[in-house]
C-alpha cells in the first residue's frame, strides 16, 4: 500500500517587537531588535515540521505603544491572509500582549485557525530566556491545529485569547486566565484540555475601533465631584467602570456623579477590581447606582476583554440597542 505523505503545515509568524526581541542598546536600554537578528537566536525551526513565512512590523515596537492601530494591523495581516496559512503565531512584548489577544479574539471571531500570541519575561538574546521555549511550544500549538481560536502561550499554559491577563512582572509564569480554564498545558509533551468549546462556525470580522472611551477605577476617598466634572467637559462613546467586589460603587444617585453619568446616556461596562468571580450588579444596595444607570454587567470578564470590546462595539454599531447587543452577549468566551 502506497503510503501518503503528510503535509506540513503552512504558519505565518508575526513579528511585532516587544521584550522576546530587544537588545541593549549603547546608553543600557533594552530596544527592539530587527526580525533576522531575533531569528538568530532561534536555531532548529525545520525541527517543528512546518513551513514557516515571516512577517514584521516595518518598525518593532515595545509593546507599550502597541495599541488599535496596531490590532487592526495584526488582524488586517491575519484576516487577508487566512486561506494561505493553516495557523498564525504573534510574537508580542508582554505589558500589552493580553490587550491585544483580547482585541484579535473579538476581530476576528470564527477564525476557526490557531492564532498564537506569545512573547518572553527574559529577551531572546540573553541567558536563561524564556524566549526560545514559548516561541517554540507557540509554533508547535499553531502547526497542530486544534486550538481553531485566538490563544495566549506563555510558560507552560495556553490561555484563551479574551481570558487572559499579566499578573506578574518577572515570573516567567507571568499570565494567569482567572475565570477560564487553561487549553493546553505542557508536561511531557502540549496537552489539550479544553478546546471542545462551541465555536462559532462562521466568521464574524470587524475592523473598526475607537478609543473614545474612559476606564474609571473606583478607590476609597477619591473626590467624584471633580472626576464628574472632567466627565463633562470631555466626549466619550462609552464608559468602563471598575466596581468594587461584586459591583459596588460609593455612589448615590443624588450625587454629582450619577448625574452626570446619567446625563451622558452612554454605554456603561462595569467590571470587578477583583481578578476572580466578576460582578453581580444590584446584589448590594452599594450597587443600587448601576442598575438605576442600565449599566451593562462585564460578568467575568478581565479588564483587557472589556476595554477592546467597548473600543469595538462602539466603532462598530451605530445605534444604542446595537451597541448593548454586542456587549451583553459572551461573544468569544470572554465572560
């Protein structure tokens, strides 16, 4: 019997900068470093069995300045390019990475394509880095095919793109998913664990963004007079409170506050400061407000997930109902 060939699998890798690329620079600054100076560092690729096309930002960025210009770029790339290759890997700089697998999850929602993003707490470079590890497991994971959604490797876990958050600044298991369960772990070799999901099966792909909105983090003592006053002289197209607990605000609705948030008649996100459990909007009366606001409940979702949803939704839907529409429903996973 005459044996069939396997075919290697076609992966497209995004090179965008970040931590995983940098190089000192002559003053002692870590600086992005170009895609082939990168790629020097990372030996053995024809072991992953995949044909690899590279692709990089015309200038790599520290992901500090990766924001939604940059996203639409990414999915731009992905999207016009998603019947070439059979998974995509991003290689990000970690201070961001979480936004911007938010962000790739709801622009490109039923992708049914491993997109991995991944990066590295040490640059590639310099002993001891965790560079060529996630840059390998991430390859490994986009040539499988079985995760067929946006996805974040780090460490040793695969973390659902819209799920995920840095909670550490140098730990090499820098990303948690504190309300989802990881995909894949390795061990002796990636295991699968929950990549069953039901996925959308047709593709959903929005290409718009605005970031005129405002992310408003509650803290004890904190003068709301002046921020309803900031609120007034400024335009915004939707809003992001952060409660505390499980949505509770230290906010009546005869303060200055609530006028003015009611005046604007605004989409209204609300998420818990907490990194587990999210919010259950009106089960204390310190909840009261939000309810009497319409405020929309970010259930479990972190703050990554609901700052590029609104950023989306808003660019997106033209009308009030529209624009809830979108946000109330779990779109990729996220709540």
């Amino acid at each position: 019997m005459k044996k069939i060939k396997k075919m290697r699998p076609n992966i497209k890798v995004i090179y965008t900068g970040g931590t995983i690329g940098m190089v000192k620079s002559k003053d002692g600054h870590y600086v992005p470093a170009s895609l082939d100076r990168l790629l020097e560092y990372v030996p053995n690729l024809a072991e992953i069995g995949a044909n690899l096309s590279f692709e990089s930002f015309d200038k790599p960025l520290d992901s500090t300045f990766v924001g939604p210009n940059e996203w639409l770029e990414i999915a731009g790339v992905i999207r016009n390019q998603l019947q070439q290759f059979d998974g995509f890997v991003v290689l990000h700089g970690t201070d961001t990475m979480a936004y911007t697998s938010s962000a790739l999850s709801f622009l490109l929602k039923g992708a049914l394509k491993p997109i991995v993003i991944t990066g590295s707490q040490i640059p590639i470079c310099e002993e001891g880095s965790d560079g060529v590890e996630n840059f390998y497991n991430a390859l490994k994971i986009a040539s499988d095919g079985r995760v067929k959604e946006v996805a974040l490797w780090f460490h040793k876990s695969l973390y659902k793109g819209a799920c995920v958050t840095k909670v550490d600044t140098k730990s090499m298991n820098g990303f948690s998913s504190p309300n989802h369960p990881v995909l894949a772990k390795l061990s002796s070799g990636i295991e699968y664990e929950n990549t069953d999901e039901k996925l959308e099966k047709s593709a959903f792909f929005l290409d718009k963004i605005n970031n005129s909105i405002f992310v408003l983090n509650f803290t004890p003592g904190m003068d709301l007079n002046l921020v309803a006053q900031w609120l007034e002289s400024n335009t915004f197209k939707g809003i992001i409170l952060s409660a505390l607990g499980l949505g509770n605000l230290p906010i009546k609705i005869t303060d200055l506050i609530y006028k003015q948030l009611f005046k604007m008649k605004l989409p209204i996100l609300v998420i818990s400061d907490c990194l587990k459990g999210g919010v259950e909007i009106g089960k204390y009366e310190a909840g009261h407000a939000l309810s009497a606001l319409n405020a929309i409940s970010g259930g479990k979702m972190t703050k990554e997930a609901a700052v590029t949803k609104l950023m989306i939704a808003v660019a997106n839907f033209n009308n009030e109902k529209d624009v809830r529409d979108y946000l109330i429903k779990n779109q990729v996973g996220e709540y």
